[in-house]
C-alpha cells in the first residue's frame, strides 16, 4: 500500500470521527462521555496508537536520513519520534490499567488520577495537563498545522530553514482538517469532547510526518 493510500484512508478517519463525534454527542451525550470518549476505551485507545504509528513513521525516517548522512536531521527526527512513543505511553499511562499494576507513592500522591503518568501531575493546585500540555501546546500545533503549510512555500527563510532540518512540512489538507475539527469539538457541548480533538491530531500527526508538504527532504 502506498503512502498516499494510507494517507487518504487517514483523512476519511478523521472526517468519520468527526461526523461519529457530532452524532453521538447530539443524540446520546451520556454514551459520548461515558462510552466513546471514556478512559480505556475507543477515542482514548486510538490517540495512543496512532501517537505510536506517528513515532514509528518518524523513527523510519530518521533511519533513512541517516543512511544519507543527515546528522542533524537524523538526530532531530529521532528526538521527535521518542516525544512521540512517550506522548503515546502516557495516553495510557504507560499500560498501568491494562496490566493492573499499582502507583508508586509519589504519582499515587501527585497524579490527579493517581496513575503513573506525567501529564496528570499536579503542582501545587495546578494540573500540570491544563498548564503546559493543554491551551499553550494546543496553540503551537494549531500554529503547526495551519501557518506553517502558508508559509512554507511561500517565505524562502522558513522553507530553507525547515527543509534543512528535516522538519515534516502539513499540507493544506491538514489545515483545513485543523480548523474544522477546532471549530466542530469546540461547538459540542459535552464532556471528554477534547478527547476526540487529541485522536484527531493523533491521526493528523501520522499523516503530516508521512506524506508531508516536502517529503524529499524528510526521509
């Protein structure tokens, strides 16, 4: 299959995710919440694995750019590709409900949930999720997905720049899915909808890194 193929079944995904979210959440908000949306199960499950398709896309192609002595590119892409297998583990907070082990002391003390994972630390009163992983992470992909695609090919400073980096350029198609389904989770009126919103930029993440705008200078 090629990447092409997987990259039109990814964006049919996330435009039936789209639509299964809306009526779901219209005409049974409670299973939203409590079913489709719930920890452990569909929306939850499907944001970890395509973090993972997404670092495993990103790990071939750091191999690749190695085999063509792009260090500095190799390197970053790698990096990238361990953000996201740990982004993936802690969407389930690394297999701790699947395999029924305990918390340690201190998540089991400082986790909001008590798992062990990260994103859910708490500072003081502050979650660490609303802090960091939440409006100002939220506002650099959206930055990400939708400026970037503009100004790749039409500022010569920002294509150099990324294409030296090896850094994977969206397309248009990845902009537009951006700003709908902002607009479209932000409409619903339901609880755990920001849920589907990371399972649709899981399933982004994965189709930018493989076929992005320049895929030549990615892999």
């Amino acid at each position: 299959m090629t990447a092409e193929t997987i990259d039109r079944l990814l964006m049919a995904l996330i435009a039936a995710t789209l639509m299964a979210s809306v009526v779901i959440a219209v005409v049974n908000p409670s299973y939203f919440h409590m079913v489709f949306a719930a920890e452990d199960r569909l929306v939850e499950n499907g944001t970890a694995l395509f973090l993972l398709f997404a670092s495993l896309v990103l790990a071939r192609n750091a191999l690749s750019l190695r085999r063509r002595g792009l260090s500095l590119a190799m390197l970053l892409t790698g990096f990238y590709a361990l953000l996201f297998f740990f982004a993936s583990g802690e969407e389930i907070s690394w297999g701790q409900r699947i395999f029924g082990w305990q918390s340690g002391d201190f998540f089991a003390e400082n986790n909001y949930q008590g798992e062990t994972n990260l994103h859910n630390l708490m500072v003081g009163d502050l979650r660490l999720a609303r802090a960091v992983f939440g409006g100002p992470l939220t506002i650099v992909i959206l930055l990400y997905l939708v400026i970037f695609p503009l100004l790749y090919p039409r500022v010569p400073l920002i294509r150099a720049v990324a294409d030296h980096l090896a850094a994977p350029v969206p397309g248009m198609r990845h902009a537009v899915f951006a700003v709908l389904g902002s607009v479209i989770i932000g409409l619903l009126d339901v609880p755990r909808k920001w849920e589907v919103y990371e399972l649709i930029f899981a399933i982004m993440a994965t189709s930018t890194f493989l076929l992005p705008q320049n895929p030549d200078k990615t892999r």
